[in-house]
C-alpha cells in the first residue's frame, strides 16, 4: 500500500510552532499563579512569621518586599564607593609625549684615538698653515713685527685695601681705593650668585671680618654694576645678604 504526502511515519510539526505555544502556556500558567498569590496576599492567607500580628498579615510581604529592595540599593552603592577610590589610585600611564617621556640622551664622543675613523677631519685653514713656507729666488723675507700683548682686563692689578686678603679670588676691586668714611666697598664677581647660600655667608662673614680687623666700621658688598649685594647688620654682629 502506497503512502500519499509525506513519507515521515507521523506527521511533521515545527518545532518552533511547538515552542511557541508552550511558552505561551507557560505565561498563562504564570499569571495565573500571580493572580493566586495576589488574591491569597490581600486575603491574610500567605504563611507569615509567628511574631507577627495576625491582623496585619496584609502587609508583612510589602514590607519585607520594600526591605529588601533598599539592601539592594544599599549593597548597589557601597559597592559603587568602594570602586571609585581603586579608579583614583591607579597610576595613569603617559604616551611618549607626556612628561615621562624618555629623554633622548645626547650622542656620545668618540675618542679619536679608539677610532681613528670617527676622528673629526681639521679645518683647512690649520692645513694650510702646516705647509711649509716656499722659498722665493732672490727675494727676501720681510721680517714680521711680533705682536703686541695687550693686557686682558683679568691680568689688571686688584686694588684691594693694605692687609685685606681674598683668596676665592671674587673681590675684582675696592671702589673707594681706601677709606670712606668707615666704609670699606667691595666689588664682587658675577660667580658669587652662583654659589650656594652657606658658602656666600661663610666669605661675607670672612669679609667683614677682615673689614673690622682693618679699622672699618661698615662694609658694603657690590656686584660689576654696583648694585649692593650684601651688607654688615646695624644690630649685632654679621653680614646680611640681598637677593
């Protein structure tokens, strides 16, 4: 006997024709049972703890539904907190063009002697002056006049007052060339602004020293502009120095 349609023993059904009408089973049978807490809750009939009232069974679910929902949102935000803190804390990584960036180091001298290759070549004009003089026929050299020294501002005598004595070698001279009034007026070199601020006091305080010893009342410490860099304290003893 011959099998008309399909030749599956039973008829085929979809299964996902299947699945829907059970989920749609499922959400009936759902709000059904809903519908029974809700009609069991507003009657007193759920189960409720034995401390409490008989007369306020209504409401022990609310409550403990409501009581519940704030643990959450409690729990939710002290979470919350606790992470904020471990964001703040966490070291920020800098691109190459931030400030950590790594400073490119300067390229390094090559000693000529370790290799003669990377030795840097002389200027033409010194090879020219090593080439040795040519001899012209029947002239003679003019003989060359020796230069001059002119003297350098550095090979200047200092003009210090007698028995004053510095061997830091930073007092250029005494503008008044002897006494003033008491006042002994020392010129000092730009390299004093340089040192740290101990060892400017400690000269001041060797300065001044020299200045009483000598018979000064006052001393008075000049920069190459004459702008006043330091002097003695009016009251008590000492030198006191101007930024």
């Amino acid at each position: 006997m011959e099998r008309s349609g399909s030749e599956l023993p039973v008829v085929y059904e979809s299964p996902w024709r299947a699945l829907g009408r059970d989920l749609r089973a499922v959400a009936a049978s759902c709000a059904l049972a809903l519908r029974r807490i809700w009609r069991r809750q507003w009657q007193g009939d759920l189960p409720t703890p034995q401390f409490w009232p008989r007369r306020q069974a209504t409401l022990f679910w609310p409550a403990a539904l409501l009581l519940a929902l704030l643990l959450l949102a409690l729990a939710g935000r002290f979470a919350i907190g606790q992470r904020h803190p471990l964001l703040a804390e966490r070291p920020v990584e800098m691109d190459g063009s931030g400030p950590s960036a790594s400073v490119v180091s300067p390229p390094l001298s090559i000693d000529p002697a370790v290799d003669p290759a990377q030795a840097p070549e002389a200027p033409v004009e010194a090879k020219e002056d090593r080439r040795e003089p040519r001899e012209t026929v029947g002239t003679s050299p003019e003989p060359v006049p020796p230069p001059q020294a002119t003297p350098s501002a550095s090979e200047t005598p200092i003009q210090l007052p007698p028995g004053f004595s510095d061997e830091s070698g930073l007092v250029l001279a005494a503008p008044t060339g002897g006494r003033g009034g008491g006042v002994l007026r020392l010129r000092i070199s730009e390299a004093f602004n340089s040192l740290p601020e101990s060892e400017r006091q400690g000269l001041a305080q060797q300065w001044w020293q020299q200045s009483l010893d000598l018979g000064y009342e006052q001393l008075r410490l000049l920069d190459t502009s004459d702008a006043e860099l330091g002097r003695n304290a009016v009251v008590g003893g000492g030198m006191i120095l101007l930024d």
